[in-house]
C-alpha cells in the first residue's frame, strides 16, 4: 500500500516557502529527505518539526520529502500537514502555538482605511506585512487562491494567524463565496480573527449564516472575542439589498464594494473616472451610514501610478467612504495621507471636542458652539477625527493639554 | 607542519603565514602603522620606449611575452567593466596555452564572468586569486578547491598594499574604453565606456609592466588621461574589450520591493530625525538597490527643505546626476560610474569628478576623502552584538560578494547599514558574525524593518532620536525580534583549511574564512 500528497511550491523563485511530498506505507519506518536553502542553520530543526508532526498524526511508515526554500515554521508545518491530508482523513489539526502578541481585539468602529490583501497561499508576502502598518491585513482564501490549493491555503492562514505577527493590524480573513466560505471558518476562527470579509455578498442570509457559524464555533471551542464580518457587494444584487446585509447582524462593522465584479455584472467597462460605478458606491455607503456602520471603497489596481491613486482615494473620502483596499503596501502611505483629515476639518473637530468637554464639566445637557447647537452624532464624528489626526501624525495625542490654538 | 593560530584584537584565530607569507593579526583601528618608504617599481629610461611614442604591438599575447610572463607572477586587471568583462580570462587563457603555471591574479574585483578562471586554477596556471571572489569562483574557493589561499581586501588596502611591497605588481593589464598607442586612456566613450579608470591607478603606477587594451584607439592625444600613458609598457588593440550592457549591472536600478523601499524611507528619517541632513552635508551611497532608494529619499527631504548637499561620494548613476543637475548637490565625487548617464555626466559636468582608492580610501594617504563624508550607507550580510559586521561571506560560510570599499568607509562620520532582519529564514543579527570585515567601533546605526538599533557608543544619536517616532531598539532586541521569527539557527561546523584571509585598510589581517563542508 503507498499513498502519495504534496503540497507547496517549489522553484528556484520560490521564497519563504516549500514543496512537501509525502509518501505513507505500511512498512520499513519513516525516511525524511530534506533539501534545504538554509541547512546549514535549521537542518535540525526542519527534520525535529517534521517528526514532530508525525508523532502528533500517529504516521510511522511513511517518506517525507521537502525541498525548502527558507520556509518559516509556519509554513513547513502547514505544507506538511497538508500533503498528510491528501493521504488520510485524520480529522484532526497540527496546532502551532499561538503568539501572546496575536491574542488582540478589535474595536466595530476602529480606523480601517486600508487593508492589505494577501494571497492566502503566498506565504512570502505575510512575513512583513505588518511592518507597513496598514489599519487591516486580509489573509485571502477568495479569489487570489487557485480552486485546487483552497485546502492548502486554509492551513497556510490558519497557521499564519497562530504565528505572524502583524503588529497591531486587524487581522481579517477573506472567505469563499457561501457555501465553501463557511467551511473555511472552521480554520480560521478559533485563532483570534478579528474580521471575515465575505465576498459576493448578495443577501442579509448569506450574513446570518456566517454569523451563526462564528457563534457555533466560538462556543464549541469555548472561546469568547469579537468577530466582526464585511460583506463585500460585488453585484447588482447585492447593491439593492445593501441596506438588509449592513443592517443584517451585529457583527457587521462595515459593508464594502468590489467594483471588478460589480462592473463586470453590470455589463460596463470600468473607467478611470468611475461615472459607471458612481451610483453603487453611493449606494453603499448610504446603506453603510444608515446602518450606523463604516463604509470601504473597493481598491486600485495599478500599482505603480500613485497619482492616480490618490486621486482616487480622494474621491473616495469625498463620497463618504471611510477606508480603501490595497494590493501592494506601497498603497497604504498614499491611502493613509489622503484619507487623513485636512487642516480645517481638525480645526472644526477640536472645537466642537473641546465645546463638548466644557457643556459636560458644567453639567450642561446642551452642546453648542457660538450660537449653534452641537448634536451628539457630530460631536462623535469629531472626536473619530480628531482619532484619525492624532493616528495620523497631525497632533500629539495630548493636544487636550496643550491648550487652544490662539489664532482660533 | 600544523600551522600556528594567533588570536587577533576582535577575537579571531589567524595563522602565523598564509601563502607562505608572515600575517600580522589585526591589532585594532589606527593601532599598526608600517614604517619605511613606499614600494617603488624598477626605474624605466625613456631612450628604451620608441622615439614616435608608438607603442602598439600586434595582440595581448605578444604584449604579454614581451613584458615577460612567466611562472610565479602577479597580473592585475581592474573591474570597471563588472559583468561584462572580456579581458581577464583571455589573458590566463594565453598564459594556460603557453603552459605558464602558478600565477597571482590581482583583480580589483572579479565577476562571474570570470568563471572560466575555474579552468585555469584548475590546470595550475593560476595559483590563487588575490581579490573578491563570488558566484562560482567564490563556490569553488570555498570548497577548498584553489591551491593557495584567497586574500580579500579593501579597494584601500589594495592600493595600501601596493604601496607596501605586499604586493608586487609584475603585470598589470589595464582594459580602457579609449586609449592612444603612446597608452594614454580613459574610460569616458567608446562601446565600453565604464567612466573613469581609478582602480587601475595604483597598477599604473607601481606595477613592473603596463599594457593598456582597448577596442577604442586614437590618435595621440587621448584626452584626459585618467591613465597616463607615461606609465605604460605596451598597448593592444582588440575588437572587443567589453560588453556594454553588463558594463551598466543590474545592480544599479532602485528596489521596487516594498520592503527595501520601507527600509530605505526608515533610514533616510533616521538621518533627518539625527539631524545629519543639513545644508551643506555630505553622504555616500552604494550601488544597490536600496542604498538608490535612501539617496532618493535624501533628495525628497532636501527638496522639502529647501537645502543642498555639498558632495555626494560613490558610484554615480542616473539618479545622483539627476540630484546634480536638479542642483541638490554640487559635486559628486565618483569612484566607479554605474550607467551611461552617470558616463555622460562625468564627460560633459566639470561638478562631477572622478576619484580613486589613492584619494578617497588609501592608509597610506595624508589623509582620506571618505573620512569627510557624513554618513555612509553599506550593506551587510550579518552584524553582531557588539556591531562587528561581515559583507564577505553567507551564513552558511561561503564566500559571495567582495569587500569593496567597504572597510574604508567605514571611517565616515556615521555609518548605517540599512538591512533585513532577516532573509528568508537567515536572521541577519547573529551571537558572531561568520566573518569579521569591520569591527563594531566603527559601526554605528543598523536599520531593519522592525527596528532601528544605535550602537550605544553614539551617545549623539541615541539622545537625538529618543523623542523622534523611530522605533530605536536595542542590538540585543533585534537579535531576539529575529530570532523569533526564524527560529535559534544552529551553529555551522566548517571544514579546518583556512581557504581565504579578510585583511584590514592597514594590511593586517582581521578574520580568515574556512572551507565549507558540503
């Protein structure tokens, strides 16, 4: 009897990553062969790993070959484990330790100006990913996984969730459509997501059902933290439903568009200038805003022209939007640098906080600023930006101290 | 007979003679100075060269002979061509088929179109390489396989050792984009136009024979001369002496990859944070990618400021022209010219001026153009706790990339090497560096992606950027930032053959690589 998995990538290309053939029998013991860019440093710990991993799933006849291009842990345990399920149905997973770090929650209402795509099964592209400190990292199972990998990249994520540090970005995963994308939950979830993205999001149902499925695994895995959900409307469908799926659960933090889809359901090619897509994304974000939640443009594909994307970003605030997608972390600096507040709107936010921070010492149930009366939804929209300026670099984040500005 | 090992200053064993030659072990920065008088070649009589100035012979063979090739000899060639170097390995091809055996090859750097040499350690023609090594040439020495040892040095500690009589110069082949057959050349036009010449100067001068190559010949006077035909024996003209686009390497355009670029924005914000960018500064950047996209970024804050740098050192290349010509500097100072626009520069700007190892980097100079500059940004393959670094050698020992001028820019006022904190799974912060190339002291900043680590020597910087929003770490932190990332790396066993020494700017020698166990 031999069955035969593999699993990775492999190439002289290939970075940060490995191709695991895996080969179990019946007989004559375990044979690792390991081809490794850094043996000279982890060849013990590569092979200590692999044993590790074949202990825990009871494999004691089988050969194991990995050419390793400087994979991390991470990445040779989910290669490994992988080309072990295309060989046998354990039912069980290989847990790496979880990072204490990677144990954060996130605020419904935190700044989410960019997030950061990456192909769940590139793990190259995760190790710095937080280094470029978008608000939002997307650990991709969708569209950016071949259909033949998904099995591969759902371990990638998962362990990449356990173990990459992403240094304070909300740490969100894009599942498949429903219904492949709730099978995707079961590895994502008790590893301390903060966000799922769900794609082609057309209906408040597709929502409830990804929301049921977070609860379930929660509490099966008796596990307690906030799992936020953003629908993504891609479809004409989608944009007319918009308001059931904002308002659909509790979970959901913001509603975004995907303008690729959207602008190829719609038969329309899409332009520079966006007039084909002008209805949708208003739509969404009034949807967004009525369901008192953010609403996120969709993003921009060409990477190298930076003008063209913050004009777009640009446009993009002046819609409403509240935050952008990136494909490249060259984006998030322009993306950040645009969406953050302009002189004036800091100058107005902070007299209406410090208006605010006056009635309430008084005891005044009334804000007003001059002879305007200041009415609680806008006192909560300056103090967002007065959030976003102080995040942004534009005032210190003592500036209550500091006193006012004379020229004021 | 076991040779006998020495500790040295920064700890490591060196053996008491390497090619049969007495080492002095490296005994710290500034402390061994030689004593004496310069080395002098034998004094040539003009009645002996032709009375019209013509000195042209037939090819490189005849050249060769009549400037008396035979066993046991030091040749020099430079590197100004990189990759795209079409002399050296014809000059040890015609010394294989003339069945000349043991000689010194003296290159200012080698390639790896310098593979063919393989053949030629091989079949005994050439003994050992007296240079950097890498690709293949430096696989091959790394196994073990050259039958002397390697000895890598400084583009300073060549001309150092030059000047000491360390080593003599028997022939010296000097490939010049133009030259005139009195032997007067440049490297400004012709197909193989590399700039300027300055690593050949020291050959020129001390060398026994001269032969200057050219695919590219004038008629006297062959103007300027960057290599004056005074000092030349022979001259040769050839079809081709080089191949123009790897003349311009790869190595010369700025990252795209984000996280280089990320490094680079860091670095450049450390400089301003530190207060180093300031009307009237100075700075050297090298030829790779990131170090274009720090100098970039020092463009931006210049530019944001509204202030000028007074001189720019290194290799020059589209991107410091445009700088000059913007006028964001006034002078670039050039040691080696990495693409046409930085050749045409140098041919038409009288603000961008061709140096040499004797100006900028020689320990037996009065004095150094590289200790003026104010911050000098190089690369590095490891650094240790106590910020000693190494450019030579991998983690896992073999030898890749040459020192350069890297040892010698080391003395400018603050030094930074902008690297990963790890690549792939190799943690760059390493308990010991594989090879020491620099000691700590003259180390000061290390800027990686998640961390920015100031040797605690530069009381200076530490207080200027405490406030800044840096994230300023200690060596210590990186270390263990990286380490949880890859993993403890083990410890590498190495084979005993000492197959290469590491020597100083002052000629002793501060590490020696060992031969790798495959």
């Amino acid at each position: 009897m031999s069955k035969k998995g593999t699993a990775g990538n492999q190439g002289p290309e290939i970075r940060s990553d490995c191709y695991v053939a895996f080969d179990l029998k019946s007989s004559g013991g375990r044979e690792i062969i390991l081809t490794s860019k850094v043996d000279a440093l982890y060849k013990k710990s590569i092979q200590d790993l692999a044993h590790q991993i074949l202990d825990f799933f009871n494999i004691k006849d089988a050969k194991l070959e990995i050419i390793d291009r400087g994979a991390l842990t991470f990445v040779l345990a989910a290669r490994i484990e992988s080309a072990i399920n295309e060989c046998l149905e354990t039912g069980e997973e290989f847990w790496l330790d979880m990072l204490p770090e990677n144990q954060y929650q996130t605020e419904k209402d935190r700044i989410r100006r960019s997030r950061l795509y990456l192909p769940g099964n590139t793990p190259r592209l995760m190790l710095n990913a937080g280094v470029h400190q978008p608000d939002g990292i997307i650990l991709d199972l969708e569209d950016s996984v071949a259909p033949d990998k998904k099995n591969q990249a759902r371990l990638v994520v998962r362990n990449a969730l356990r173990q990459v540090n992403f240094y304070g970005a909300e740490r969100m995963v894009r599942i498949n459509q429903i219904p492949m994308g709730l099978e995707d939950l079961t590895f994502i979830v008790p590893h301390h997501v903060n966000l799922i993205l769900l794609p082609k999001c057309e209906s408040a149902d597709q929502v409830q059902a990804v929301d049921r499925k977070i609860t379930d695994i929660l509490s099966d895995s008796g596990k307690d933290y906030p799992i936020y959900i953003m629908p993504i409307i891609e479809s004409a469908l989608g944009v007319i439903q918009s308001f059931e799926i904002a308002s659909s659960s509790e979970r959901v933090a913001a509603l975004a568009i995907g303008l690729e889809d959207y602008t190829a359901d719609l038969g329309a090619p899409r332009t520079k200038e966006g007039r084909e897509t002008f209805f949708a994304r208003s739509q969404v974000v009034n949807a967004a805003r009525a369901a008192g939640i953010q609403a996120i443009d969709s993003v921009f594909s060409d990477v190298g022209d930076m003008d063209g994307l913050r004009e777009v970003v640009l446009e993009s605030k002046s819609l409403g939007f509240d935050g952008m997608g990136c494909i490249h972390p060259r984006q998030i600096k322009v993306i950040h640098e645009s969406f953050q507040p302009t002189e004036a709107e800091i100058t107005r936010a902070e007299k209406i906080v410090r208006a605010f921070d006056e009635a309430t010492l008084k005891g005044l149930g009334v804000v007003s600023l001059g002879s305007k009366m200041i009415d609680p939804p806008v006192v909560k929209r300056a103090q967002k930006m007065i959030d976003l300026a102080v995040k942004s670099g534009q005032m210190p984040d003592n500036w209550k101290e500091l006193g006012t500005d004379p020229d004021q | 007979m076991a040779t006998k090992f020495v500790k040295n200053a920064v700890g490591r064993m060196i053996p008491e003679k390497i090619n049969g030659k007495t080492v002095i072990p490296f005994q710290g920065v500034h402390k061994y100075k030689t004593t004496g008088r310069r080395y002098a070649p034998p004094l040539p009589s003009s009645a002996d060269y032709p009375e019209d100035g013509n000195k042209l012979v037939v090819d490189l063979k005849t050249a060769l002979k009549k400037a008396g090739l035979k066993n046991g000899m030091t040749i020099s060639t430079h590197h100004h061509f990189r990759n795209g170097d079409l002399v050296a390995n014809q000059i040890f091809k015609i010394a294989s088929e003339m069945g000349i055996k043991d000689l010194v090859w003296f290159p200012s750097a080698s390639f790896p179109c310098h593979e063919p040499i393989i053949d030629y350690l091989k079949d005994g023609t050439v003994h050992h390489i007296e240079g950097s090594m890498n690709g293949p040439l430096g696989r091959f020495a790394s196994l073990g396989n050259m039958k002397g040892t390697g000895v890598l040095r400084s583009h300073g500690g060549r001309y150092q050792a030059v000047q000491d009589g360390e080593v003599v110069i028997d022939i010296a082949v000097i490939a010049a984009p133009t030259a005139d057959p009195f032997g007067n050349a440049n490297g400004l036009s012709g197909d193989s136009a590399c700039g300027l010449l300055g690593f050949a100067l020291a050959d020129s001068q001390y060398a026994h024979q001269v032969i200057v190559v050219t695919d590219n010949l004038i008629p006297f006077p062959c103007i300027p001369w960057q290599i004056q035909g005074n000092y030349v024996d022979h001259v040769v003209e050839m079809d081709q002496i080089g191949i123009p686009e790897k003349i311009i390497s790869g190595t010369t355009r700025i990252t795209k990859s984000p996280d280089r670029l990320y490094i680079a924005e860091l670095t450049a914000k450390f400089c301003d944070a530190a207060g180093i960018i300031q009307e009237g500064f100075s700075f050297q950047a090298g030829a790779g990618g990131t170090s274009l996209a720090i100098g970039n970024y020092f463009g931006e804050i210049m530019r944001e400021k509204g202030i000028k740098a007074r001189f720019a050192r290194g290799g020059s290349n589209q991107y410091l022209v445009d700088m000059l010509e913007d006028g964001l500097i006034d002078y670039i100072l050039d040691g080696q010219t990495f693409d046409l626009a930085g050749v045409r520069s140098m041919r038409e700007n009288p603000n961008h001026v061709n140096t040499s190892p004797f100006t900028s980097y020689n320990y037996h100079g009065k004095g150094n153009f590289a200790g003026l500059v104010d911050v000098v940004i190089l690369g590095a393959t490891e650094v240790d706790l106590n910020f000693n670094a190494n450019v030579v050698t991998h983690s896992d020992g073999y030898l890749l990339h040459g020192i350069g001028g890297w040892q010698n820019c080391l003395f400018s006022k603050t030094v930074i090497l902008p690297i990963p904190l790890f690549r792939d799974r190799i943690p760059i912060i390493r308990d010991e560096v594989t090879t020491i190339c620099g000691p700590g002291e003259l180390i000061d900043v290390v800027v990686t992606e998640r961390g920015i680590a100031i040797n605690p020597r530069r009381k200076d910087l530490l207080k200027k950027t405490k406030n800044s929003n840096l994230s300023i770490l200690t060596i210590e932190q990186l270390k263990e930032e990286a380490e949880k990332i890859c993993g403890k790396p083990e410890t590498v066993e190495f084979g005993d053959r000492v197959i290469a020494a590491i020597n100083w700017v002052d000629g002793t020698v501060i590490d020696v690589v060992r031969q790798v166990i495959e």
